[in-house]
C-alpha cells in the first residue's frame, strides 16, 4: 500500500539537474556580461574625462601673451582625438570635440557587444568638459 517500485523514479532528477545548471550557467553569464559592460561605460567615461583635460591645456599663444585664456581649438580637437587613439580602438568609439573660446567639450560613444550571450549591442554613451585655469 503506497510502496513504490525504485526502478520507476530512476533518472527523474537528471532533467531538474540539467535545468538548474543551465540555468546557473545563464546567470553566471549575464553577471559576467554586466560586469564587462560597466567596465567598457566607465572606460568610455574616462576616454572623456581625460580627452577633454589634454584638449583644455591647448592654449592659443596670441591670446595667453596677451593675458587671456583661450583655447586653440584646431590643438584642442588634436590632442582630444590622439588622447582617445590611444585609450581605445577607432573602431569601437566615436569622438566628437565641441570646442568654444575657453572650454572644451568631448563627447564620446562606444559600442558594446556583448561576446557570451545572444544580446543586442549597446551605444554607451560619456561626455566631460574642461576650461583651462590658473594655478
């Protein structure tokens, strides 16, 4: 009366089993993915921060002999875009350098592409600013 046969429940577990690791697998993953995605958005903001400090030290010289601080915006748009080559791949960003009489702005967009899971890719999207100071 309710015995049961062991012979009938063999390999019942071996579907839980096979679900539980995909699904720990698809979890890992997707900790992985966001943890690489926050790593490329604080990459891009730095790509920023950085681009827009070197573009603010580009001093027009007519201006600063005369006792102002203006940029040089040709130098300015030159050193945003070297400091950015070298940070990170042309291919995978975009850099657009905004350059007025005493600040400089950078804005920059990088793909991301997520490599272990079947997502779309992401624009991320950073930008800073920087006015050249005394001091």
């Amino acid at each position: 009366m309710g015995l049961r046969n062991p012979r009938c429940d063999s390999g019942s577990t071996t579907p839980a089993v096979v679900v539980i690791l995909i699904g720990a697998v698809l979890t890992v993953s997707l900790a992985i993915e966001i943890g690489r995605f926050s790593i490329a958005a604080r990459q891009a903001g730095y790509v920023a921060d950085l681009s827009a400090e070197a573009a603010a030290t580009a001093l027009d010289q007519e201006s600063l002999a005369a006792g102002e601080l203006l940029l040089d915006r040709s130098g300015a748009t030159t050193l945003a875009e070297s400091i950015s080559d070298d940070l990170v791949a042309a291919e995978n960003r975009s850099l657009t350098v905004s350059v007025a009489a005493s600040e400089v702005c950078v804005d920059v967009v990088q793909m991301y592409r997520p490599s272990l899971l079947p997502l779309p890719g992401v624009a991320i999207n950073a930008s800073a600013c920087a006015s050249p100071m005394l001091g």
